[in-house]
C-alpha cells in the first residue's frame, strides 16, 4: 500500500523522506562487566555523519514521530514505545492489523527494569537466555505494568515482546534517545521484510512530482542487515514449566537448548534443576508442516505474509523422505520431474510478461536444480527459451544456510521487482529451494518461505 492510497488521513503532513547515513563503526557502547550492560554508554565518533544523523532521528523520536532504523535482523519502523500516539503512527504507516502486537527495543538492562513490573524478577531460565543471546536476535515475552506501557503496544495482550538488538545504528538511536522503540518490521504489511534503507524507502515512501515523500521523516541508513530474518519469539511466561518459541528466527533452537542445558535448566535432561523447562517449538516438525502447508485449505496457509507481487511457489528437491510420525501424505504426493514442472508452468501460470513466462528462481549455487536449471555455469545467471526466460538469484552454498537466511527476503524483493534482468522487467513467478535441513536458521527461513509461497512442489531433479 502506498501513503496515496491511505484514508486514514496519516500522516496529515507527509514528509519529504530522507535517508540518513549512519555507519556503524562511528558508534562503541561501554558498560561495566560483560554484555548485556546494565547501563549501556554511547560514545559517538566526535563530527561524524553518523553523528549528525542519530540527533535527528533522536529529535524526530522524541516529536511522536517515526523512524527506520538497521537492526541486525532486519530494518525496524520506530517509534516512542512510551507514547501511544506516536505508535499508533507505526500501524497506520505499515497498514498493520492493529491486533497484532508489537516488540519493544531497548539498549540496556537498566531501561528493561523500568518497563517491568515493579519487584518483577528474572527467572533462572530467562537470565540464562539474556546473559547467552543479548544484545541479538531474541525477543522474550514478559508480564506487563499496564500503567508502564501504553495497551497499543501490544494490543490489549497481558505480556510484552522486548528485545536489545545488536547493531549498533538501532542501539544508538535507542541510547540516544534515552527511550524505549517499539517497532515492528519496516516493510508495508505483508509485503517481505526489508533488508536493506532502499527496501524501507520503496515500500512507506512515494513520488510526488519533484519530491519524495512518505509517512516518516528519516530512514537511518546501516547497510544490509546480516541475519536477514527477524528474531526468534519466545514466550517463558505464559506456562509455568514451559517455554514456548512462538517463531522461529535469529537464534536457532538448538542455541537456546544448549543454553538451557548448560546451566541444567532443561527438563528431562540429566541434574535438571528446579525451574528447569520443557522446550516447545510450534511448526518444528518441519516435514509434516511442509505437506500441510502445501494445501491451500491448510490454516496456515489462509493469509498469505512476506509476499512480494509475483506468485511464490516452494520447490522441495530430491527423494521425498517420510516424516517421522505420520505424514503418510508426503509419500501420496508424486514429485514430478524439473522439466514437466516448467513445462506446466508456462502452459497454465495466469500471468505472462510480454508473451513469455518470467521466472525467478532462487536456489544454492551447488545444488543440483541450479545445475539442472543453469547449465551454463554460474556466470550465466539467465536462460532465455523460446516460452520463459528463467533468472537465478544466488542464495549462496548449500553449506551455508545462514547466507541464504540473509538472501531470502532481498531476493524476493529483487526478482519482482526486475532488478538484476537484463530487461529489468519483474518475474511472474518466484520458485525457491527449500533448504534440506531445518537446524539453526533454516526453520525460520522454512517458516517464511511458507508464509509467502502459494504451494509447494515435490520435484525429483
Ligand atoms: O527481528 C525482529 O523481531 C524485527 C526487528 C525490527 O526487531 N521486528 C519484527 O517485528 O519482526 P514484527 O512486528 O514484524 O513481528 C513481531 C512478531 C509478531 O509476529 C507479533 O505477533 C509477535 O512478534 N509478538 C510481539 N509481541 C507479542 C506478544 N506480546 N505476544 C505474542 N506475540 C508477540
Ligand atoms: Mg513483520
């Protein structure tokens, strides 16, 4: 959605949106013992363009108004968590559902004290989590002070999402500001979440005549994020002996297993100790999941999420193994072969560019439906057939997931939008390889990939 097509009226004035610079290697926090510190101090390189940007952000915060902002898993869309009018500026700006709840960011131990509840103490499993996995890629749900945190933040709900992002842009400006950011991701909802300024910039900001304009003032500019997926949600409170992770991301369940079982906090595990907790994943049986989401009947394939505007399809390569437990449909679902595949693609996808299919496929340089689909060795990264041009957008090797988690959302973003063809036309279609293992990153870049894709494909290559 554009801010043209907004009825809302937000925001009354709209703003000549500039990307501001801010490097991250201007910024260094000191604290006392190890990270996460309690009192994080900033210091900023003296007369820098990054000092220059983080006080107008910093400025533009404190005036109820929002800014994107780097954090290490994506671009964030901040505002004052404390001030309910400026967040409601976020749901407007993005389009948000407004019943879906937002993550609150914070650059210290001490500014986490003073969004808790008065007396609140940490349990030995979520100290263990904080000392292990902040400043980073995990958010933690805690019980909320009603009169400490505006209800908008986290839609009436009785806990709130925190986390202390690592990069230094998004760490800075928090610090700077001396103020709480709840912030969602900064894409225009539904659409992928942006890894890069540019991403922000072409989803909340438009043309108008001479001028850019859009629903916020500034967008800090950090360079690509390098985890590339959003952090991993995890709820310890709302079950007592339980702790539940609500989304995959960032830090995969096997870091935050071996956290727990480190400090014997892992129930069923060997000295557990009291307060020790039984680890819960929803969608962790990734198999089972791959073929329930491949029904379009499926629930949890009704709202289609990090959808750019071509169709996103999932390609599951090789020998379809059967899933432990069950999921008996994964061996009544034939896998067909590359070239039928593409064959009934063209002959029945509704959307043509100019006659012929464009189709973007994104997969491991290494893989055997990259060799199938480009021949020509990685230096060619098109095909040009009489019925569809085929585009390959690289997701690195297949020894490297965390690469192709840092890929996934540029990726998609940048084959619909036609950057890197020779034409610069957008494709129709969008295939991606499935990674052949959920471990670490690769069960949030799963859970992605199926939020976006209308279906998935069993292809034997
Ligand atoms: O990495 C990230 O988490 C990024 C960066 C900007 O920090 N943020 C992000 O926010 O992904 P968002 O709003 O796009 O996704 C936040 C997710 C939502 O799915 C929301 O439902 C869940 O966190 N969430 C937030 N607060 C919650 C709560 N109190 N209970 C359950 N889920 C919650
Ligand atoms: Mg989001």
């Amino acid at each position: 959605m554009s801010w043209e097509s907004d009825t809302t009226g937000y925001p009354e004035r709209t703003f000549p949106t500039r990307v501001l610079n801010a490097d991250s290697s201007s910024f260094y926090f000191r604290g006392k013992g190890k990270e996460p510190y309690t009192n994080a101090a900033l210091d900023i390189a003296s007369g820098s363009e990054a000092e220059r940007s983080i006080y107008l952000a910093k400025l533009a915060i404190t005036k109820s108004h929002l800014v994107a902002f780097p954090t290490e898993t994506v671009y964030g869309l901040g505002a004052n968590a404390l001030d309910a009018d400026a967040v409601s500026k976020i749901f407007r700006a993005k389009g948000r559902p407004v019943d879906n709840p937002l993550i609150v960011h914070i650059s210290d131990l001490d500014m986490l004290q003073k969004l808790l509840p008065d007396g609140y103490e940490l349990s030995p499993v979520y100290s263990a989590l904080i000392s292990k996995f902040w400043p980073g890629a995990l958010t933690l749900l805690f019980p909320v002070d009603e009169a400490k945190v505006p209800s908008i933040v986290r839609c009436g709900l009785k806990t709130l999402g925190i986390r202390m992002p690592s990069h230094p842009v998004a760490r800075a400006l928090i610090a700077a500001s001396g103020l709480p950011l709840a912030a969602p991701s900064a894409n225009a909802s539904g659409r992928p979440s942006p890894t890069t300024a540019m991403h922000v910039h072409r989803d909340l900001t438009a043309r108008k005549g001479e001028e850019v304009v859009g629903r916020l003032p500034f967008i800090l500019d950090g360079g690509p994020c390098h985890v590339g997926l959003e952090s991993t949600v995890v709820d310890g409170v709302s079950s007592k002996n339980e702790l539940r992770v609500l989304r995959p991301g960032g830090i995969g369940v096997e870091e935050i297993e071996e956290a727990l079982r480190g400090r014997d906090l892992l129930a069923g595990a060997v000295g557990a100790s009291t307060g020790a907790v039984r680890l819960r994943v929803y969608g962790k049986d990734m198999k089972r999941d791959k073929i329930e989401e491949a029904n379009p009947t499926t629930p949890g394939m009704k709202y289609r999420h990090y959808s750019p505007d071509a169709d996103v399809i999932l390609l599951v390569c090789g020998e379809w193994r059967k899933a432990e437990g069950g999921g008996s449909d994964a061996l009544r679902s034939p896998s067909i072969l590359l070239h039928e595949f593409i064959n009934d693609l063209v002959s029945h996808h509704s959307q043509h560019h100019g006659g012929k299919l464009r189709i973007g496929v994104m997969s491991m340089d290494d893989s055997k439906l990259t060799k199938a689909l480009f021949p020509q060795e990685a230096s060619s990264c098109q095909v040009d057939d009489a019925a569809y041009h085929l585009q390959h957008f690289s997701l690195g090797s297949q020894k490297t997931p965390n690469l192709a988690a840092q890929r996934l959302f540029e990726g998609l973003r940048t084959l619909d939008e036609g950057g890197g063809a020779t034409d610069g036309k957008g494709c129709d279609v969008i295939l991606v390889e499935a990674l052949d293992n959920d471990a670490g990153v690769g069960l949030a870049f799963m859970n992605r990939l199926q939020k976006a894709a209308s279906r998935a494909v069993h292809i034997q290559v």
